[in-house]
C-alpha cells in the first residue's frame, strides 16, 4: 500500500486531524494537511502527482508535536504505532483555511469530495452543495 493511500483511508476516519505518516527518516503528510504545516512552520509544499506535500526529518518531530497541542489541532501519528490525540476545541479548520489562495481551498475541496467519491453518501452531498451554488 501507498503512503498516500494510507494518509487517505485514516483521513476518511479523522478527517479533522493532522495526519503524520513516518517514511524513514522523515514525517510526511498530505493535501490539507499539508497547508497546516505549512502555516504553522512555513514548511514548504510540494505539488507530487498532483498531491500536496510536505515533510520534515524525525529530529523535528518534538517542534511540531509541541506547536499542534499549542494550537490545540488534533493529530494522528502514524509509526510503529498509532497516536491520536484529540482536544476538546479542535482548532483544524481555523488553521486550515488561514493564508490560502482562494484557489487552493477550491482544490481542497476538490480532494475532499475525490476521497468520498466511493461512499455512499456522496450524491448526498453534491445535491447539497448544487443547491447552494
């Protein structure tokens, strides 16, 4: 299985957390995730296969296990094991939507309704958002 395959199924359980894959010696993570960290610690996005990117080395981990629980944004940690951890007040979106073009929340967008493409729901979902549009 694909790292983003796996960032993609955990998404679609906690999809207000910032998901943290570790891949060697680095930690990853993907799409609006991505732009999290990157408000965060102007870590740098990478466009991959039309995926959003970004990384940082395992000896930064602390930084930005320290700065998420700050915030108070929920995470799940991906390595040898799992770790969730959840806040009361989760401040995900707030984060989320700070800084971006209007560009990159309609791509946002877009990679949501991708992932649930396969739910059953979905028509659900785009009848809603054509009646607003």
């Amino acid at each position: 299985m694909k790292v983003i395959d796996v960032y993609n199924e955990n998404k679609a359980k906690y999809s207000k957390y910032v998901i943290l894959i570790k891949v060697g010696i680095f930690y990853e993570t993907y799409n609006e995730d991505a732009y999290i960290l990157n408000n965060l610690f102007n870590y740098k996005i990478r466009n991959i296969n039309n995926v959003k990117q970004v990384g940082f080395p395992v000896n930064s981990y602390d930084k930005v296990i320290t700065k998420l629980n700050k915030f108070k944004i929920n995470y799940l940690i991906i390595d040898k094991e799992i770790i969730r951890k959840k806040f009361n007040k989760n401040n995900y979106n707030e984060f989320l939507n700070k800084n971006l073009s209007l560009d990159e929340r309609i791509n946002n967008i877009y990679s949501k309704l991708n992932v649930l493409k396969e739910k059953s729901n979905i028509n659900q979902i785009l009848n809603r958002i054509e009646d607003i549009l």
